[in-house]
C-alpha cells in the first residue's frame, strides 16, 4: 500500500537544525510543478541544481509578540493596516456596535457562498472589538455560531456586537448577522475571558 504525501509538508524545524534528513517516507519536494505534486511517490525526486532544504538557514519569520494586549492596526478583522483582512469598521452605539461587512469572493467557500468560518470570524470580530473599545482587556474563550440561512458573497450585511453581561472574570456577549431586510443570516453567543496584568 503506498502512501500520500503533500508538497506543502516540510520536514520539522529540529531535524533541519540537526542537518539530518529526514527519512524517505516523508521527504517532500518544494520544487513548483514538480510530478510529486501530484499523488502518491516514494522519496523526493533529485532536483540536484536546487540547493537542498537543509542549505536553508533558519531565520524567524514572526516578530517577538508584544506583552500584554497591544493593538497594532494589523488585526485580520478590523485592523486597516491589514492588506489581507475584512477591515470591519464599527460604528458604537452605548453597549453596542455595527459594521457593514460585504465578502469577496476571497472569503467563499462554495462559489457564492461566503465561508463558514469567514462569518464566525465575523462575528467574533463583532463581539470582541466591542469588548476592547469598552476598556475590557479580554480574549475569546469561546463562542458558539449558528448559521442560520446562506450569506452571500458580493451582498450587504450588517453585524452587530452587544455586552450581555459583565463579570469579575468573563465578559457575555452576543453577534449578529443580519442581512438588508434585516433577516437573521447568523448569530453566535460568547465568552471573553478578562486578562490579568496587561
């Protein structure tokens, strides 16, 4: 029985560290349009002109995470410094908020069809944005979505963010995701756990 192997699987930080390569079942080639790309082979075809992965020096690729809570501008929600983000613009209204939110195709999942996980993102965004602008220094603990009918990619939504309730060490809230005659698309329930010393 053979095996399957993807391109985009690289051996471990610790064995390119060791110099030592890894064993043949899961050597993977990196080289573009190579046939390896294709389904099931046994070892890494010799691109021998290529220089080998363990010729790559390891450098970092993520800066150091600032302490505590820090908003940067970068985040994938609301952050306008984001290139790739849905930058969500919120309009806050007392103990809650809305933004319009219009998906591209980027953001599909079956053609049409905005992904699951783009609108609980979206709502996410929503509760946890309102959260931060309140002064409350917390994280998603958890959240549960309910999809309630198709969104559509390219059409005119409006999500909303509201406090259900404040505690000592959690913060309850509530999405929604409503389309232009204000129908219910989705809504989620959350919990944003509140951060010590930050």
């Amino acid at each position: 029985m053979g095996f399957q192997l993807s391109c985009a699987v690289m051996p471990s930080a610790s064995l390119l560290q060791r110099n030592m390569d890894p064993p043949s079942s899961s050597r993977v080639c990196t080289k573009l349009g190579c046939p390896s790309e294709q389904g099931i082979v046994p070892s890494i075809p010799n691109h021998s002109s290529e220089p080998s992965l363990m010729q790559i020096p390891l450098k970092p690729i993520i800066p150091p995470v600032p302490h505590g809570l820090v908003d940067t501008d970068r985040c994938f929600g609301c952050g306008k410094k984001n290139p790739i983000g849905l930058r969500l613009d919120f309009t806050l209204t007392g103990k809650k908020q809305g933004a319009v939110f219009v998906a591209s195709p980027d953001y599909q999942s079956y053609a049409g069809f905005v992904h699951g996980g783009i609108i609980a993102t979206v709502l996410d965004e929503a509760m946890g944005n309102l959260v931060w602008k309140l002064g409350m220094k917390a994280v998603t603990g958890s959240f549960s979505v309910k999809l309630v009918k198709p969104c559509l990619v390219g059409k005119k939504y409006k999500v909303y963010g509201e406090i259900v309730k404040e505690l000592p060490s959690k913060v309850l809230t509530k999405g929604t995701l409503k389309d232009s005659s204000g129908k219910i698309v989705a809504e989620a329930d959350g919990i944003f756990v509140r951060v010590k010393n930050s």
